[in-house]
C-alpha cells in the first residue's frame, strides 16, 4: 500500500493533538514487537505505512501509524532542533530534504 503522506510534509496527530513534520516512512511497521504492545495502545495496523515525526515545539520525534495522521493546514514553520539536520528548505508548505553531496 503506497504511503498517504510524504517526507518534507507538515502532519496533525489526530489522537494526541500536535503538528510535526514526517523525516522517514516505513512501508509497514518495523519497530520491536515490545515497542508496540507498550506504546501503540490503539493497535493501529502494522501492514500499513508508519511514519518517523519530528513534533513541534518539542525535542521529541515519534513514529505514528498513518491512520493517526491528517494533513495540517496549518502552514507556520516546524520549530524543532533537528529540523536542519533532514531539510534545507521550507517553501511555505512544505520541507525539502538536504541534497546528499555526490
């Protein structure tokens, strides 16, 4: 199943109520079995794709099941500190990832 959402864009978290930008997708789930059984308590599907977030206003980064997710209107800047570490650029919409250098 192709991903809904895609790295550079700005995302709400539908359950917990907070905007982050997506770093990394995951066709399916790929973190330990203890990990989900402990944090993901709505039992999202692991067959679907799951995203790595940097949440603003925040130092943490969470990884969240699709399902918990919705586009953000919301077009303000992400405030995180390692918000330049994947992207060089922000357009008014979304972030461009850093060119790898050849």
């Amino acid at each position: 199943m192709p991903a809904k959402f895609y790295i550079g864009q700005i995302i709400y978290h539908n359950r917990f109520n907070y905007r982050g930008v997506i770093v990394g997708i995951d066709a399916v789930f790929s973190h330990s079995e203890y990990w989900y059984e402990n944090m993901a308590t709505s039992r999202p599907p692991k067959d679907r794709p799951w995203y790595h977030v940097l949440v603003d206003q925040s130092l943490q980064s969470t990884y969240v099941a699709e399902r918990n997710l919705l586009v953000n209107d919301d077009s303000s800047q992400i405030n995180h500190h390692l918000l330049g570490h994947y992207f060089d650029k922000y357009d008014g919409k979304r972030y461009y990832s850093k060119q790898k250098p050849h």
